[in-house]
C-alpha cells in the first residue's frame, strides 16, 4: 500500500482513486472533481499500462504530458500522484495476469485480444497498492467499466466503482486523448460518432424498438463519412456486453486513429 494511503487510513479518511493513463482532459478533469468532491482523500495514477496494448498498437506513441497533467492535479487539489514505472509494476520475475470472463471476451474484447486482462491486472494492482473506499472511470469506455465492476465484485475488493457521464466536445465528440492523433479534416470527420449514436438515441426515443433498425440508422451515418471505417457497431447490454440491448458500442476508425463510444439509447443524448 501507498504509505500516504496508509497514513490517511490511520486518520480515518476516505480515499478516491482516478486511475488515468495520463494526457488529461476534461473528462479525467471531471472524475477528479467528482472525487475531490466525494473523498476527504484523492490519489490520482498516471500509468500507461504496457499489458493492455496488443503489439500493434500505439503504446510507443501514446500521448504524454506529465508537467502539464501535474499542474491540472495541483489545482484540482488532489492529495496524491502515483506515478508508478513499467519496471515497478511488471517486474521481470512477475507472471500474475487476471482475466475477467464473458463481459471481458466481447465486442472490445474479441476485437483485442488480451486488453481487458491487462486492463484488470492494473486495476487491481492500483487498487492493492491505494485502497481507495470509491474509484472513478469515464461511461466513455463502457466496457471497461462493466469489466471493472465485475473484478471488483468478484475479487471482494470492497472497492465503490463510481462512473462519470462521458464529456465531450461541442460538436458531440467524446473526449479522448487519442483524439490528438486527428489531423484537422480527420477532427471534422469524427463527429460522426456522436451524429449517429444521437440518430438512434433520437429514434429510440420516438418509439423505435427494432435493434436492427436501431442498428441500421447507425451504420447509415457512419458510412455517409468517407474516412470512417467501422471495426464493430452493436447494441448491447451495458453488464454482460451481450445483444440485444439498449447500449450502443461502436468502435470506427478515422483515417489512421481508432476511437469507441458508445450511448445508452434509453436515455437522452446530451452532445
């Protein structure tokens, strides 16, 4: 454990955790407000976990930007920065990986191979080495908050998995640090997403019940959009991440640059 951690438990503190891979927007930015606001105590992690990237993927390319990232976090006023190294957290002797079955293996999951394990192995390990009462992740990646909330269950982690509505851009884009990789036209092209996640949530709304209708409207939008290229689009339920359901996931590439969302249709789309 974390030896401020400890020490906050000594003096009865409750204790927030927002794991992050850094690159912060304001979409971490509002995880931590929220954590600052529901903690006496906030630990804040910046790790890009090298076990969750597939070996051509852009692990070497992510985006950093440690000095301004800490400059966020030091006004937001939180408590603690946990900046662990690849050594630290992986050592060469270490073999301990943890797998998440059905809601780990779909939709995401199926589309890459081995994420949500190092995913779960690296919230588990923030989560030994903080002991936070409450831990806060984006609606963004909603899959992995159904992967989170199951390891936390399942492993008696006795941890408050708490989820933050996904932020985005005025235009309806979520927020992402990969949104960086956008060229400007790419940037136009992107809207999309939301544009069709707001098609269908608009439809549902209306009445529409048919999930492959649902299903249809969506892929209409997106292949209007020449540089869109869709890896999976689905309509599932937002724990299992198995269709049918009202939850729709969808991962497109813009040019070189994969980005997901996803929008629950039974509730209104707030772009």
């Amino acid at each position: 454990m974390l030896t401020t951690s400890r020490g906050w438990r000594r003096e009865g503190h409750t204790i927030g955790l927002v794991p992050t891979m850094g690159a912060l927007h304001a979409g971490h930015m509002s995880l931590v407000e929220r954590a600052c606001r529901e903690n006496s105590r906030v630990v804040v992690s910046i790790f890009v976990n090298p076990i969750q990237f597939g070996p051509k993927e852009d692990l070497d390319r992510y985006p950093t930007s440690p000095e301004r990232d800490l400059g966020l976090l030091q006004q937001a006023g939180v408590g603690a920065l946990y900046m662990p190294t690849a050594k630290v957290m992986y050592p060469p002797q270490a073999t301990t990986r943890i797998k998440v079955f059905g809601v780990g293996e779909t939709i995401e999951g199926a589309a890459r191979p081995g994420h949500f394990e190092g995913v779960a192995t690296v919230v588990a390990k923030l989560f030994n080495a903080t002991e936070p009462d409450r831990a806060y992740f984006g609606q963004k990646d909603a899959q992995q908050v159904a992967v989170v909330k199951r390891l936390a269950l399942d492993l008696d982690t006795g941890v408050q998995i708490c989820v933050g509505r996904t932020v985005r851009e005025p235009d309806g884009l979520a927020l992402s640090s990969r949104n960086a990789y956008l060229t400007p036209q790419e940037r136009q092209s992107a809207s999309c997403l939301s544009f069709a996640l707001e098609r269908a949530a608009r439809a549902y709304k209306a009445g529409e019940r048919d999930f492959k209708e649902l299903k249809r409207g969506i892929q209409e939008v997106l292949q209007a959009e020449p540089l869109a290229k869709v890896d999976y689009l689905d309509l599932v339920d937002p724990d299992t991440f198995t269709p049918p359901g009202s939850l729709a996931v969808m991962a497109v590439w813009i040019g070189k640059t994969r980005l997901i969302d996803n929008h629950d249709l039974a509730t209104p789309f707030s772009g």
